[in-house]
C-alpha cells in the first residue's frame, strides 16, 4: 500500500532551501520528513531546526540535527505541522496531541506555516468529529468549565485524563486539558474568539485562518492547496 504521508513529506522537503531555520510539529508525518532530510546531508546540516513537540525535538536530536528552542526562534522560514482534519480554508484542528499552544506559537512566528498529510485529512468545511481542545490554567478549571458549559449546553466537556499516571494528563505547559465534543461546530470566526475568551483559557486546538498552504497525497497523487476564503 502507498505511504501517502511520505509522499507527502517528498513534496515538502522540495520547499526547503539550504540554511533555513525550519518549524517542526508532532506526528508521523512529520517523522518522514526527518527520515528524508537525514538523508541529505549538506542540506540538513545547514539548517536550524525547532519544534513544538517533545517527541519531534527528541528525533531531531537522534539525528544530530542543529536544533534551538522555541523562545529563541524569530521567525521560521516555514513551519511544517500534522492535524486531525483541516478544510477549504485550511482551517485546521490540531487536538490529539495537546500540545497546540506550542504549535499556534510557532505557526504564528512562521513565515510559512504548511500543513502536511496524507489526503484523508481535508474536508470541505470542518466537522465535529474531533473535539476542541483547550489549554486552560490548574486555577481556572472550575471558571472554564463553567463557562465553556455556559456557551455550549449541548457539547460534552470532558477532562483529559493521564494514561500512565493517576489524575489528569499536564501539558508541557504545566496545564489542565479540556477535550470539547461539540454535536454541531458554531460558526469558526466565532468559536475562535469566543472560547480564548474565557478567562484563563491558555490556547485552543482550532487554528482558524492560519495555514498557508497545505501538502496532501492520497490515491489522486500529490496536491498542494491554497486558502479559499
Ligand atoms: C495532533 C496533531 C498532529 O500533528 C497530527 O495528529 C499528526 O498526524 P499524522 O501522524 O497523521 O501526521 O495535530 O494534534
């Protein structure tokens, strides 16, 4: 069977030039396009790398990869990431990792910020089979639980809980998490603002607007999309 996620890491790595610092998300695809660019020496040795993941700066490490932390980072010349599912306007959700607050922040430095994946990824308009995840301070559960219950009476609202760990899973950031299964998505520019709204809401998992382009393969080949608004 094809590997449709390599595939689609072929297509990204053409777009990286020699010496630049390059953004890196979680996830198996982006897994591949390390795997490729280990494989070419002088051009992987002239980059900077950074990542929002721990997982993926660990791999850039095993690789011998020139790596820097994310505090230090400017601006990426072009930020690579996963999602669960993005759309039309490359409206993205980015929610089983945990770990968005890192990936909206180095999105955001990015001069590129591109989405890589393989084609099962890309619907029309996004739906509510994945849940809204929000990043949200120890000290405010109660507040945004309330809230979120408030604006929402028809989602679920559940904790994220630790898989190997008693209680509930901390993200890198010290944080609680709070998975958002929604019956029907509210409109996007609105679910955006909304919920970042609520007090002590660190960051949620809907990356609305910000991807310039995304590279998907699937069995029609290769496609690289643009932002239709
Ligand atoms: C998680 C993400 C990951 O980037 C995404 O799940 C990675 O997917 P894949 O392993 O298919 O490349 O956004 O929230």
């Amino acid at each position: 069977m094809a590997d449709y996620k390599m595939e689609a890491a072929k297509a990204a790595i053409k777009l990286i030039q020699p010496g630049q610092t390059i953004g890196l998300g979680a996830g198996s695809t982006i897994a591949a396009l390390l795997a490729l660019l280990a494989a070419e020496g002088s051009l992987a040795a002239s980059l900077t790398l950074v990542s929002s993941s721990f997982k993926t700066t660990s791999l850039i490490r095993e690789y011998g990869f020139n790596v820097q932390s994310i505090a230090l980072t400017k601006s990426p010349d072009i930020y690579f990431d996963g999602c669960d599912q993005f759309d039309i306007e490359l409206n993205a959700l980015k929610s089983g990792g945990g770990i968005h607050t890192s990936e909206k922040i180095l999105a955001s430095l990015a001069a590129e910020f591109i989405l890589i994946g393989d084609a099962g990824k890309f619907v029309n308009k996004l739906d509510a089979t994945y849940p809204l995840v929000i990043e949200a301070l120890p000290a405010a559960l109660q507040l945004v639980q309330y809230q979120l219950f408030n604006h929402f009476p028809d989602a679920k609202i559940n904790l994220r809980m630790g898989d190997k760990k008693d209680g509930a899973a901390i993200s890198d950031n010290g944080n609680m998490l709070l998975d958002v299964y929604f019956t029907k998505l509210i409109p996007l520019d609105e679910l955006n603002v909304l919920v970042k709204m609520v007090p002590g809401v660190v960051e949620h998992s809907l990356f609305y607007r910000m991807a310039t382009r995304a590279i998907i393969a699937g069995p029609e080949g290769v496609r690289i999309m643009k932002p239709e608004y």
